[in-house]
C-alpha cells in the first residue's frame, strides 16, 4: 500500500510551483483557450515541444549574460552524462524544431503558437513562479512590418477577449546588426565612468544593455542621462519602426513609447515590446516579445528573420482578477441528473451520453443520494437545469426537467429531453 504522506507529514507542491484547482482552474483553462484562439485566428498553427532540451541551445540561443542563463535554469546531466535543462523559454526550442524539421524550406512566413510549462529558479513571489505557465507565437520568415504589428495586434485581441482593459503596451526598438554596435560602444563608455559594482561591470561588459534593465534605484539613478538606442538607430531600423507604429495605429492598438526597455534575452532586435499591468505590483509584466534577425542563423540554421512573444497565463488570470473580470464560467455542468429510486440510473446515465453527445455538459448524481442531497448537489455544480427521473417517470416514459433558475418544471416524453433541453439552454 503506498503513502500520500511525506517524512514529517502529508506532501506539498514544491515552493514556488502553484496549484490549480476548482473553481479557479476553470478560470485559468479559459484564459489559456482564449490566448490560444486569438492565434488560432490569425493562422498560427500549433507546435509542440519538448519539456528539456540541450543546455547548450539556451546558453547560445537565450544569451549567457542573461539572468535567466546564468542563474535561473534547471540544468542536470541525464543519465548518459549529457547536460539537460527544463526549457525557461519557448523561442529557442521553436527554432530548433524548425531547423531540425525543415519548416524553413516550405512556404513563409511559418506562422506557429505553443503552450505549456516553463521553468525557472526564481525567488518565489507574487506572481513570479518557477514553473510559469505560458502562451506563445513566432513567425518566422519575414521581416515584414506588417508581420510586427500582427504579432503585437495578437497579443493586444488576446487580452481584450480575456476582458482586460487596464493594461498597457510599452514599445521600442532594439536596433540592428548595424546600429547596435555603435550603440554598445557608446554606452559602454558611458558605463565605464560610473562607479559600478564587479558584478555590473562584468555585466556590462558582456552585454551593456543588460545594465539599463537593472532594477535597483541606486542604479537606475546613475543612467538617468544614458543614451538611448531610440537616438542612435540607422536609417533602416527608424524607417521599419516607424511603419510597425503606423500599422499598430491603423489598427488600433493603442501604445506608448519605453525608449529604456530591455527585455531580459539577449536575441530580442529592432521591434522589441511588453504588457504591463498596474494590478500585478512589481512583477507588473503579462507578457511580451519582439523580433530576432540573427537567432536562426546563431543556431544553426539559415538567415531568416523572426518575432514572437510569450504571454504569462498565470499572470494574465491574476491581472483579470485584479480587474475583477470573470474569465470563462465557473459552473461544471449545464446539465445535471438525478436518479431517484431502483431502476433508474441506468436509464439516466444512457440520457447523459446523448446529451453530451449533443454537446452539453452533463453531470450525475452517483452513489445512490437522497433527493434533497441530490438537489443540493445540482445547484452547487452550477447547472441551470435538473433532470429527475424516478420510479413514476420511469414507467410513465418521461423525465421531470427543472429549470434551477426560475424553479419551473415539466414532464417530458423520454425521447424528447435532449430537444427540450437544448431549447431551454438557448
């Protein structure tokens, strides 16, 4: 016989991996569907991808100056001695599959959407988990602007389907191959006059935009009179920006410009954005992305262009919460039945098949419960509509429907129920 308790008592999830359970697992299942139709309607095809990969792919493809590389994965050596990491982000692994799958070579754009658990070592808090759940698109392929203000106008229709209205969209540019090098060198100069720690100054060494994204106010006062990238891009990148704004208006998606944003890997170029919500505190981010010119070719594979974004489900359900948005229905069942005597469940569990069938949510009453017990649980499941069938029915060939809601019912014939309902359901 096995146990379901640990050394000192029962087991729990581990920190800072959270549960979801009824009711608001409902919840957060239709928040996922909804980001994933949004996608769906845009012609996104789904991918599915592995939980772990290779380390390597996220050290070269995420950046190793980033936090998440350098302190946040779930790297182990598997039992062939090769190093394993949980996957921390989608992009990378979506690339792989690409390559490895020869997606590139058939019509482009490819246009894919996953979902799924992430994993990173964070300190646990509001918010911010280590298993983090999430939603993404890349498409990849084009460079076009109209595909930037596609992905961006995606994630903006996501959440307002989720019904929020409190967020707001943070937009820059990253610059190219071509602006970015000269930036780099003008503000690691900058940098160098400031009396950073060792820590930061191997940071900016590496990577001196990882240094504009440090939160600390000490910090954040010292680059108060940074340059900004917005000032320094070449004429290619301020003309590719401008037209991702003027698509982004003229579908309108509303905006503001971050000139300081620096998202937190290394292969984000040119279009680079993020959702922010106010009613999430400090970990204010639901989500964000922006385009990779160079990650396809850095793994391994051809030349081609990219944007994407992932969107945290976990954070888009707290936002929607914080807004008091009830996403999706927290009801189990539209339908429940109830058996009330001998002879009855059988011919009340064959009704609920056709019902689902019909696709309604069906729901019964098992273990042979008293009526008032019974009715007690059909109210709690949510359903607007009771189906009792007793030993009278039973030979009268009807079935006693209840509308929950205003207490009416009727008699109908057996064969006529799942007609009846339908119609009462609307």
């Amino acid at each position: 016989m096995t146990s379901t308790t640990g050394p000192t008592g029962p087991f729990a999830a581990p920190k800072g991996v959270p549960d979801y359970v009824p009711p608001r697992s409902r919840a957060f299942d239709a928040v996922r569907r909804t980001l994933l139709a949004a996608a769906d309607r845009a012609g996104y095809s789904p991918i599915e991808l592995p939980v772990f990969e290779d380390t390597a792919l996220f050290a070269r493809g995420v950046g190793e100056s980033t936090d998440v590389v350098a302190k946040e994965m779930y790297s182990f050596a598997d039992r062939g001695g090769r190093s394993v990491t949980l996957r921390p982000e989608g992009t990378a692994g979506v690339m792989r599959s690409v390559i490895e799958n020869r997606l590139d070579k058939g019509s482009l754009p490819v246009k894919l959407v996953y979902s799924g658990p992430f994993f990173r070592y964070e300190r646990p808090q509001a918010g911010r988990y280590r298993q983090l759940q999430q939603v993404g698109i890349e498409a990849i392929g084009s460079d076009d602007p109209a595909l930037d203000a596609e992905v961006i106008a995606v994630a903006d229709e996501a959440f307002r389907a989720v019904g929020l209205a409190g967020y707001r969209l943070e937009l820059t540019s990253l610059g190219d191959h071509t602006s970015r090098p000269a930036y780099r060198e003008l503000l690691q100069r900058f940098l160098s006059d400031l009396p950073l720690d060792e820590a930061t100054r191997e940071r900016a060494r590496l990577n001196p935009l990882r240094v504009l994204d440090d939160k600390r106010p000490a910090v954040q006062e010292m680059l108060a009179d940074a340059p900004l990238l917005l000032d320094h891009l070449g004429a290619e990148s301020a003309e590719h920006f401008t037209e991702v704004r003027a698509l982004l208006d003229a579908l309108g998606v509303r905006y503001v410009i971050n000139p300081r944003m620096v998202r937190g890997l290394d292969y984000y170029t040119r279009t680079t954005f993020e959702f922010v919500h106010p009613g999430l505190g400090a970990q204010s981010g639901m989500g964000g992305g922006g385009r990779y010119d160079g990650l396809m070719s850095e793994l391994g594979g051809a030349a081609l262009s990219g944007i994407g974004f992932g969107i945290g489900v976990d954070r888009t359900l707290m936002a929607a919460e914080a807004e008091g948005v009830q996403v999706g229905s927290s009801a189990r069942c539209e339908v429940y039945g109830i058996p009330v005597g001998p002879g009855t469940t059988g011919p009340l569990v064959a009704l609920a098949g056709e019902l689902r069938r019909a696709g309604i949510r069906t729901d019964l009453a098992y273990g042979g419960r008293a009526l008032k017990s019974a009715m007690k649980l059909a109210n709690d499941s949510g359903a607007r509509v009771a189906l009792l069938l007793g030993e009278n029915e039973l030979a009268a060939g009807t079935v006693t429907v209840r509308d929950l809601g205003s207490g009416e019912q009727a008699s109908i014939a057996s064969g006529r129920v799942v007609e009846h309902v339908v119609s009462l359901l609307g």
